[in-house]
C-alpha cells in the first residue's frame, strides 16, 4: 500500500522544477519550426510546435493553371502533414521532460498523431 510513497514524496519536492521544465518545454515548443509540403513542393506551409500555422507559400505556376480546387486540396494536405509533425516533435520533447511516463491529456492536448495523414 505504502509502496510508491516514496516516489509521490519525490513527485512532490520536485513540483517546483517540473513546472519550471513545463515552462521551459513551452517556450521551446514556440521556437520549433517545422514545414509541410505537397504538390511536389508547390506548396509549403510552416507551422511551430504550437501548433500555430506560421507561413503557407504557393508556387506562383500553380496559381496560373488556375486549378482552385486543387490549389485548395493541396493547401490542406501541407498544413496537416505540418501540423503532425509539429505533433511529433512536440510528444517528443514532453516526453523527455516526463521521462518517459505517459502524460495524461497529452493525446488530447496535441491531437492524435496518425491525424492528418
């Protein structure tokens, strides 16, 4: 019963620095750059690991074809593949703040990572 007292006590006196690695892991999730790309790199979107869409470049070729509909479909295909690795480095690097242990709401928090495929 008294078995992971131990490690709650442990859990407890090092609340103070694991916010502050919380706090750290956010400011870097802000600073991650990652890009996206379909259409053979006609399209390129960026995203941080926020998962805030940051830039979305569009080969001026594509535009002149004059294809909407597939300017659109492609748009959407290089910011989701933008956002799941945005999701990707973003689990990563919490991880390693919880070493290894699984975080409840991280899922949740950061969308599934097969979503967007």
């Amino acid at each position: 019963m008294f078995g992971n007292m131990g490690q709650l006590l442990d859990m407890m006196k090092n609340a103070g620095a694991l916010k502050q690695s919380v706090r750290d892991a956010a400011e870097a999730l802000a600073k991650v750059r990652v890009e996206g790309t379909s259409g053979g790199g006609a399209i390129v979107a960026g995203v941080n690991g926020r998962m805030e869409l940051l830039s979305i470049r569009i080969d001026p070729k594509l535009i002149a074809e004059g294809d909407l509909e597939l300017v659109e479909d492609l748009i959407v295909a290089a910011v989701n593949q933008a956002l799941l690795k945005a999701r990707e480095e973003a689990a990563a690097s919490l991880s390693k703040i919880a070493g290894g242990l699984p975080i409840p709401g991280l899922e949740e928090l950061l969308g599934p990572a097969g979503k967007g495929d």
